[in-house]
C-alpha cells in the first residue's frame, strides 16, 4: 500500500474536523489540545478516516461531539 496517497487525505480531514469542532464550541486552540490530550480526538479522526471521508460535516461532528463528551 502506498502510504503517501492516503496520508495527505487523513491530515486534511484531521485539520477541517479540528477546525469546525473548535468553531462549533467556541473553544480556543490550547483548550481544543488539551481535550485532545485527553480524549485524542486527532487519532479518533484517524482512526474513523473510512467511513467519515464519506459522511458529511454534521455527521461527524455530532459523532466526534458524541465520543468526546459521550452524548
């Protein structure tokens, strides 16, 4: 598998869905890193790239919002 092909999509996906989840709850950018600390929503991203690089914006978000603060 090359690996190059599929990295550039993943980082693109990490940084819009970083990007909207901080924008959606108004939090700045050291409070988005420490909750990723905790929670690494950045591998959750990576993690869920398959069926997420289909699903629209509010799906993942409501499924990023639903892991984070279980809801």
């Amino acid at each position: 598998m090359n690996y190059k092909k599929i990295i550039d999509p993943i980082v693109f996906l990490q940084a819009h869905f970083a990007r909207a989840f901080i924008v959606r709850h108004g939090l700045t950018i050291q409070e988005f890193l420490a909750l990723d600390k905790d929670k690494d929503i950045i591998g959750f991203l990576r993690i869920g790239y398959e069926p997420f690089h289909l699903t629209g914006d509010e799906g993942v978000l409501e499924a990023l919002d639903a892991y984070v603060y279980g809801s």
